[in-house]
C-alpha cells in the first residue's frame, strides 16, 4: 500500500457511529477522502436512553438533518 488514504470505512451502531463519520467526513473532505458507514445491529434496548439535550440540533445540523 502506498500514498494516503482515498476511503475509510467505519463499522459500529448507534449514535457513536455517525457521530464518527460526520466528524471524519467534516475533517478530511477536503483532501478528497470518502467516508462510508456500515452500520450494525443496534444493542440498544427499549429502556436504553440517549441524552440528547440541548446538543440534538447541533448534531442533526452536523449530519445534515433539516429539522423544519
């Protein structure tokens, strides 16, 4: 292998997963570097909760999410 990079690929789930892949993407998209997720079955449960305020906003904003 040689030279830098051209793709990166990202295995995980839930919100850790995209939070990974937006950053990365937001960081080297310049330097014309794909980032591709593959996304595997979440463990969370019915119970299982994610705090997501006051950021959910800033992190649909980040991954592109209108909310209107």
């Amino acid at each position: 292998m040689s030279g830098a990079p051209s793709h990166i690929v990202v295995v995980g789930e839930d919100a850790a997963l995209w939070l990974a892949v937006s950053t990365l993407h937001a960081a080297l998209r310049g330097a014309g570097v794909s980032v591709q997720a593959v996304e595997l079955p979440p463990r969370l449960r019915a119970a299982d909760v994610l705090v997501t305020q006051p950021s959910l906003e800033a992190l649909h904003g980040r991954l592109g999410i209108q909310e209107d």
